[in-house]
C-alpha cells in the first residue's frame, strides 16, 4: 500500500524530485522546506541535502507497487516544472502516470509558462486523459492570476486551482475550462492571515460557474484548533473520478520492466 498523507485532497504523496527554489510570495513559508531542511546532514536520509533540488530516478516507478488506486499528490516536495529538471526526466514522470492509470495524479505547479509550453508540445501526448489533473497554485493577483491564463491555454482535460495559501482577495476570476478549486490559508509559524470574506468570494463564484469546491483550511499558527468549517460546513468536492480496476502484481511488474527498457533505449 501507499503511504497515507495528512494533505486533505489527496490520498498519497509521489516525489520523483525533491526540493525547490522560492518564485513567488507564495513560498515565503512553505512546508516542504521546512520539513527537508531539518534533516540537511543526517546522512542516508531522503533529505540528507535538504531542500536542494534533485531528482530521484529510484522512485520513477513506486507507483508500480502501490496494491491500491490511489489519488496521488505528485511532487509535494518539489515542483515537476522547476527549471533545472529536464524535460525527457518530466516526460517519463509523466510516461509513468499514462502507464499506471488506475491511480488519479494530482501535478501542482508555480512554474505556469513551463507547464503551458509543454502540455502544448512534449506532454500533449497525456492532456486526453482523465485520470491526470493539472494545475497551478495561486495566491495572490500579481502572481497568480496569470498562472490561471496559463493553465487555460492548454489542451489539457482537467484543470485546477489551488488557491493556497490564499494572501488577499483575489477578486473575480475566470473559472471557464477549470475543473475544481481548492482553498486555504497558511499555517504554521509566521502564517499570514486569510479573510473569511476572500473565502466566500471564491465558493460564491465556484458556485456560479458549478466547479467543485475544497476548503483545505483556516490555517494559522493553530492549524488543527481553527479547523476547516466554512459556515458550519465543511466542503470536500471533488471533480469526477472515473476508478479502473488494478492489474495483479505480476502484470503490474511487466508493465514497469517494459516501461524501465524504454526508458534505458532512449
């Protein structure tokens, strides 16, 4: 089985690449730093290097492996589109997840011109299917609005927002072509705040344009004390997930030994 996150969307983490550089406001406190860079040193740990960025070709096929469907956060360590990873190492990231297709893949991503250019090109061959979710994080106007425009180029099948940690009010969106919509504000030390108004604005205009709505979190220093309610409710929507059956295990190690010669060829 796949380990269990604590990440509310999503079911499991895959990290083909760890660690990132900081592009946006957005990243000022982020998560995955913090937890990497705790381990800079400890010697044999995943995150002996900290949040430097490397890929890890050794994890290229865990998906493989795992005995269940799982709904899986790619990436929550990194970024798939950073700038120094290569694009034929995002190709068989991406080769993998059209091979092992009983697994729903959730790719989040601040680098949005990289993402359009190459859903446009070298991906194009995986924006038909429905079982890979595209989308683009956005936490203020300046940065991420355009991201959003983005994301909307491409011919991809199904798109989402993360709107997280969600710094201002980000007015009126265009939500056409966009499949779901995720909201929360930061937490942890030094979390800046999120107004419950800047929340509504988002739901309203999901609810305008019936585009499945996710509220992660309030967020703050106390994460768990001020919970996810949203008016006394809590929204959990997702798009729609069409399951297909797992292969057994020995069909699912031909499929990766078929895919790892491919790749080896190249």
């Amino acid at each position: 089985m796949a380990s269990k996150t604590k990440i509310e969307w999503t079911d499991t983490t895959w990290n083909p690449v760890r660690g990132c550089t900081k592009i946006s406001p957005g990243c000022k406190h982020c998560y995955a730093e913090t937890f990497a860079e705790r381990f800079r040193g400890v010697k044999g740990h995943p995150y002996e290097f900290g949040f430097d960025l490397r890929l890890v070709p050794e994890k290229l096929f865990e998906p493989f492996s795992w005995t269940a469907p799982s709904m899986v956060f790619v990436n929550s360590m990194s970024d798939l589109f950073h700038v120094d990873v290569p694009d034929e190492f995002i190709i068989r990231v991406v080769k993998v997840m059209m091979e092992a297709s009983w697994h729903t893949y959730q790719l989040l991503t601040k680098r949005s011109e990289r993402l359009a250019h190459m859903l446009k090109g070298p991906l194009k061959f995986a924006t038909d299917s429905r079982h890979i979710w595209w989308g683009v994080s956005v936490e203020d106007v300046k940065h991420g609005i355009p991201r959003i425009e983005h994301l909307r180029s491409t011919p991809a099948k199904v798109k989402f927002l993360s709107i997280e940690p969600l710094l201002e009010d980000v007015g009126t969106i265009d939500l056409s072509d966009i499949d779901w919509v995720i909201v929360g504000g930061e937490s942890g030390p030094g979390a800046r705040p999120m107004e419950e108004s800047w929340v509504r604005n988002l739901l309203h205009q999901c609810r305008a344009s019936n585009v499945p709505f996710f509220f992660k979190q309030w967020g703050g220093v106390q994460k768990k004390k001020a919970g996810r309610k949203l008016a006394g409710k809590t929204y959990d929507e997702f798009p729609f997930t069409a399951e297909e059956p797992i292969p057994d295990r020995i069909r699912r190690r031909s499929l990766a030994a078929s895919l790892e010669a491919q790749f080896c060829t190249v």
